[in-house]
C-alpha cells in the first residue's frame, strides 16, 4: 500500500494511492497515519479495505507529510562510503545518529526555507524508515519486521550551521522546512530489498545525486537494530539512513542553495518530491 495524508498545513486527511494514482480517502476508517495504524494489525486492517470502496479526493490537494504524529525524527550520518569521501570524512566504525526536530517536517512538495543568516544551505536525498511495531534490543535478523514502511526525505541541511560553528550537527539540521518526508509512505511487504533502491536528486534541472542503497556502509536492518540498543523505537517514529554522493559541499568548488531554485528528488518505488527554496 501506498499511504498519505493529504490536505492543508495542520489539517490533513489520511488516504491511499490506488492502483490508478489516484488517492482515496481512508478518513472514514481511521483518523490518521499514525501510531497504531502503522502497527502490523493495523496495516493489515487496510489491507483488507478494497480502495474502490473509498471515496475518491478530487482535485489537486496539497500533499502532507506521510506520518502524523512523529515522535521521534531520527538520522543517520555519513552512511555511504562515497559520501563520506566527498566530505573528507573517515567512514565510521559505527552509525553516526543525530536527531531532527519534528517541527523540521514539512510535505514533500513544500517550500524549504533557508534560514537567516545562512550561507550553506545543502541537500541530501535519503531513505526514510517508518518504525511499525516498538523494538527495543531487537536482533539485526528480526529488525525488519519491526519496519511498517518506507518513505523519500530531504534531510536538508545548513552546513554552516552544522560544522563551523561549534557543538553538535543538530543546529544545521533542525531549521523548520528541513525534513520534507514523503509524498507517500510505501509499505514494507512492497519494496523487495530496501538495499536496492535507486536514488537521485537534481536542482533546476541539474542532476547532482544518483545512487543506490545498495551502497550504504549500515544497512536498515542493522540500524533498527543498533538504535534499538539506546531507545525503544515506536510506531510513526522515522528514521533517515543517510545519503549518496553528490551534495552541494562535495562539488569542486561548492554550490549551495538560494531562493528561488527548484529541488526534485526521488527514490525508486518511493515516489518522487519537489520543493521551491524561498528565503525565511
């Protein structure tokens, strides 16, 4: 399955994209896209729903963040041995974490703003994990089946912020507009390999990133696993796994984003987003 949540900032509906491309309207069956829906009973209660039972959303509506109530927007850094390389970074001996703020998430077609002052306003496009079932000390082997799905972020970052002036990479990552997730969230029982997926990203038209999963140094497995070590993870909790080459700070000499530039993402199977930078 293929699900959303559609509408205005702060009042989206749930909802699922048929076999047509077409979203239906699920708010008759549950509320959001959330918590226990994302559980493996509450995905299977969906499954169960014949979409042409639905009533179809006319129109063009606003898409919204994929997942409702996130509680927890957690990244990983440096994931991909070439990406590391283009950063002048060690690939390291265990997975980098960091946390966005939720109030980072926006809808995957929304505006990023650059915040004031920034300089070095960055783009990554990364595999989103949606946590589906709560796991805590879980086994790398039985990690996956704590994984209700998938989704594309954008973890947007000012590199500024995050490497020149001191502390902890969060103040580079946390700005709001800084986690475009979605535009859908796809169910784990669709994507045969998550270390499979084709990935790339371009700004105005220019391809910049065009990668694969299949090159990341810590696989989702192992990171649902190895997170669940120092938290219990949750339903609706995300996950970003880290990016390819081929950011704005590896290019030789680097680019960074202004306003009024267009960013496309996408990764294979995910879905695509496209965002319009504007000054804050």
């Amino acid at each position: 399955m293929k699900l959303l949540r559609y509408g205005e900032v702060g009042q989206e509906k749930p909802g699922l994209l048929d076999d047509d491309g077409r979203i239906r309207d699920l708010s008759n069956k549950i509320d959001d896209i959330a918590g226990d829906v994302l559980t493996p009973s509450g995905l299977d209660k969906l499954a169960g729903i014949d979409p042409s039972s639905l009533p179809l959303v006319e129109g063009d509506p606003r898409i919204g963040p994929c997942v409702g109530d996130v509680g927890k927007f957690i990244c990983i850094g440096l994931n991909y041995a070439d990406h590391a390389a283009e950063s002048g970074a060690a690939v390291p001996p265990e997975p980098i974490m960091f946390m966005k703020p939720t109030s980072a998430i926006v809808g995957p077609n929304d505006t990023v703003r650059i915040p004031r002052g920034s300089k070095k306003t960055d783009w990554e496009v990364e595999l989103g994990i949606v946590i589906g079932q709560t796991a805590k000390y879980v086994s790398e082997a039985d990690a996956l089946s704590h994984v209700a799905g998938y989704c594309v972020v954008n973890d947007v970052s000012e590199r500024e912020f995050q490497l020149e002036r001191h502390g902890t990479w969060d103040k580079g990552k946390c700005c709001d507009t800084f986690g475009p997730i979605g535009p859908w969230m796809v169910t784990s029982d669709e994507i045969a390999d998550p270390q499979a997926l084709g990935m790339w990203l371009d700004v105005d038209g220019h391809r910049y990133q065009d990668g694969s999963t299949k090159t990341m140094v810590y696989g989702v497995a192992h990171l649902v696993s190895y997170l669940s070590q120092f938290m219990s993870l949750h339903p609706g909790d995300i996950i970003a796994t880290g990016t390819p080459p081929g950011v704005g700070m590896g290019q030789k000499p680097p680019v960074y984003l202004k306003a009024g530039q267009t960013i496309r993402l996408g990764i294979e199977g995910l879905g695509e987003q496209r965002q319009v930078t504007a000054a804050d």
